[in-house]
C-alpha cells in the first residue's frame, strides 16, 4: 500500500499555489465559503461533497487550504500514471482509486486518514448527470471510511462552480462580472450510534444521513443562486 504523506505542503503543494492561485482569479470568482469553522482544525477526517464541474477540487482545495489544512483527494488512478500530471498527484499525496479494484482505494482512504490526512471525496462517484445539477445517489465508501476508522464525516456542499467551467462540456466561460462559488461546510454527520449495528446495516444507514444532509444543503444552495 502507498504510503500518504502527513497533513503538510511539500513542494507539490506550493507549486500548485503558484500556478492556481492567479487561475482563480482569472477566472473571476467571488468566493462565498460558510462554516469553515466545522473544519477539524487537525487529525484524521472525511470531507464528502457534491460534484457540479470538473474544476471543483480547484475551488474547494482553496478553501481547505485557506483554513490551514491540505486536502488529499480520491482520485481515479489514470491521473497518477498521465506523464503530464502524475508526479504532482503522487506528491501531493492524493489516494489512487482504480474502479476496476475499488477495495484498494478505500484500504488507502484509511491508511491515510489513521495518518491525520483530511480526505476529499466525492460520493455520487462522477459529476452530476441530472440537468438541474442537484445531488445524484451515493455510493458507501465515504460511509464506509468514516466508520473504519470512526473519523468524522463532514458533508461539503458547493454551487457556481458549473457557471465557470460547465459539466462535460469542456470549456471555461469567462466573463467582466465575478461570478459567486458558494461552498458550505456543514456538521458532521451523525454514524456513532451505528458502530454496533452490522456493518452492512450501518453503511446503509449511514449513506441514507449523508444523502439527505447533503441534498438538503446542495438544495438549498441552488435555490440561493436562483434567485
């Protein structure tokens, strides 16, 4: 199993500063982040967020690294073999999923979080297919890694990313005006009271309180932006 790096910027890190930051604001984004403050400010955690754009682990690891935190992200295994991107993937310390042996990449979530890492993932297991963007069905493993290892589980929802950079439409929509990037961090949810259940029991549970916490909060946001 790879080893993760501790919770801390490498040159990998820094490099991405560089070169992200003044993208960011290109891009022309007004940042609009809430409830950083349930944001763990050390040790082991799971960050489970919705998935709007292709450009949201740029958003989101902003804020993450705002509050003084790295973020390790769940990421398919083809970004850490790519010869353009897989040195940075590797020492940034990310978690390789190949979805051909999924089990891997949960074993290496673990690893990583008994090793303080704060870990990203994005449940529903691809961007959005729904035409109004909203939440899609979760898959367990967030559920799943939070339990093993009785981290938190923190539901992270985010909205606007989408009028920048449009779902699989492989563009960037530039304009004069900043366009508002909602991310909301919301209360961890609740999984103690499922550790005595079976385990297949407390996934199902469990994956059922993060669908409906995120979607309330993904809902919310969206309507927020409509208006």
């Amino acid at each position: 199993m790879r080893r993760v790096p501790r919770d801390a910027r490498g040159p990998a890190w820094w490099l991405a500063l560089l070169v992200c930051k003044p993208l960011l604001l290109l891009l022309g984004r007004r940042a609009d982040w809430r409830g950083t403050e349930r944001l763990p400010g050390s040790g082991g955690a799971v960050l489970a967020a919705n998935h709007v754009s292709q450009a949201d682990p740029l958003f989101l690891g902003e804020m993450i690294l705002a509050q003084g935190r790295t973020p390790r992200f769940m990421a398919k295994a083809s970004l850490f073999h790519s010869r353009a991107v897989g040195w940075w993937f590797r020492s940034a310390g990310h978690v390789e999923v190949d979805r051909s042996n999924g089990r891997a990449g949960i074993y290496a979530a673990i690893e990583a979080v008994h090793r303080g890492a704060l870990v990203v993932i994005y449940p529903e297991g691809s961007i959005t297919k729904r035409p109004d963007g909203r939440l899609m069905s979760l898959k367990p493993g967030a559920v799943r890694i939070a339990l093993e290892t009785s981290a938190p589980l923190i539901p992270v929802a985010q909205w606007g990313v989408q009028t920048i950079v449009p779902a699989y439409e492989g563009r960037v929509v530039l304009g004069r005006r900043r366009r508002r990037v909602t991310l909301l961090v919301g209360d961890p949810v609740q999984l103690e009271d499922l550790r005595e259940l079976p385990r297949a029991t407390a996934v199902a549970v469990g994956v059922q309180r993060l669908q409906d916490t995120l979607a309330v909060m993904v809902d919310q946001l969206a309507d927020e932006h409509a208006k």
